[in-house]
C-alpha cells in the first residue's frame, strides 16, 4: 500500500513561513507526481504545485509563485513545501499527493492558519 505521512503546518502571522512535508512509501520505480491540495473552509479544494519524479515542477495556483517552493529528497522520499510571505488566504487544510500510475494517494491533511 502506498502511504502518505505529513507533518507541519500550524498558526503564522501574515507575513510569515512555514514548511509542510510529506514522505511517501510503498512503491518503487516508474512516473509519478507528488504535490499539494489545499482546501480552504467553504471552498472547493485546489491544487497549489507539485513536482515529478523527473523534478519538474508545476504550479496549478498563480497565487503562490514565488511565495511557495516544492522540492524533493528523492534519499528520503520526502516532498517539502517551503512557503513564504505567507497570506490569510493562504489558510486551508493542505494534502500532499501522490499520483502513480491511474491513481491518487492522500496523505492525512496539515492545517495552516494565516492570521494576525
């Protein structure tokens, strides 16, 4: 079974950072994407950016470049999510996800508060 671990998050001021990982098991070899969702309360849930495992990186959230940073450790299989100048709209509940061959895998979920 492919698993998704997360860790961080947490409350910042506007203005701040904060990093999110995600390391991911239970597969070996081949394509695939990892990346964030976040889903804000009372709003549809949105991709932010991910990064393959050829290292490409894809923004889905205009809102984000060059506020938000993916990458990788491929020793660790681990995606990290470095954000900075950070904003209230930035708020929601973010998942890391994996796409591998047809199908999607979800790690548990981190929150992130933007608030003075």
């Amino acid at each position: 079974q492919i698993h998704l671990a997360q860790s961080g998050g947490g409350l910042v001021q506007p203005g701040g950072s904060l990093r999110l990982s995600c390391a991911y098991s239970g597969f070996t070899g081949g394509y695939y994407v990892v990346g964030w969702w976040r889903q804000a309360p009372g709003k549809e849930r949105e991709g932010v950016l991910c990064i393959t495992s050829t290292y490409g990186v894809t923004y889905y959230e205009d809102s984000v470049k060059g506020r938000f940073t993916i990458s990788r450790d491929s020793a660790k299989n681990t995606v990290l999510l470095q954000m900075t100048s950070l904003k209230p709209e930035d708020t929601a509940v973010y998942h890391c996800k994996i796409h591998v061959g047809l199908t999607d895998y979800w790690g548990q979920g981190t929150q992130v508060t933007v608030s003075s």
